[in-house]
C-alpha cells in the first residue's frame, strides 16, 4: 500500500508555519491566538488542537506529539533554509 502524502494546501502551509515558531528550547513558552487574530491563524490552532498536537483551541503548548512534528519541522526548514 502507498502512502498518501498531503500536498501543501493553504491550510496546511498554515499549520506548519503556526508550529515553526514555537522555540524548541522551552518547555514554558506558549501561544495565545486572540479573538482578533488572522482568521487563518485561528483555523490553524483548532486544526492542530484537534490533531493533538496543540494544547488548546487557541494556542497553548505543545503536546508531546506536537514537540516531535515542531522539532521535524525545524530540522527540515534549517536544512531547506540552507541555516
């Protein structure tokens, strides 16, 4: 069986920008996404809270699934990124 690979679809260019900026060096920095933020930022909160990788609908932290995918995502962001 093949795996399915998602393309990059705005929402999901979304999810991926929202996880990038959390700082990896700090298990206490988190995000609060406000009533009046980007409403593309706000969808992509839910959407990662309901994949569990955020601890709240509106920010919060990283779940420990959610530390793993941040952390793959920096790595392959530095590397693209030529850092």
């Amino acid at each position: 069986m093949q795996t399915v690979i998602p393309r990059l679809t705005p929402d999901f260019v979304a999810e991926l920008n929202f996880l990038a900026h959390y700082d990896l060096d700090t298990m206490q920095e988190g995000f609060k996404v406000h009533k009046d933020a980007d409403p593309e930022v706000i969808a992509s909160a839910q959407r990662l809270f309901d994949k569990k990788l955020i601890t709240l609908p509106d920010g919060g932290y990283l779940t420990a699934l959610g530390r793993e995918v941040a952390e793959q995502l920096q790595s392959v962001l530095t590397i693209i990124g030529g850092k």
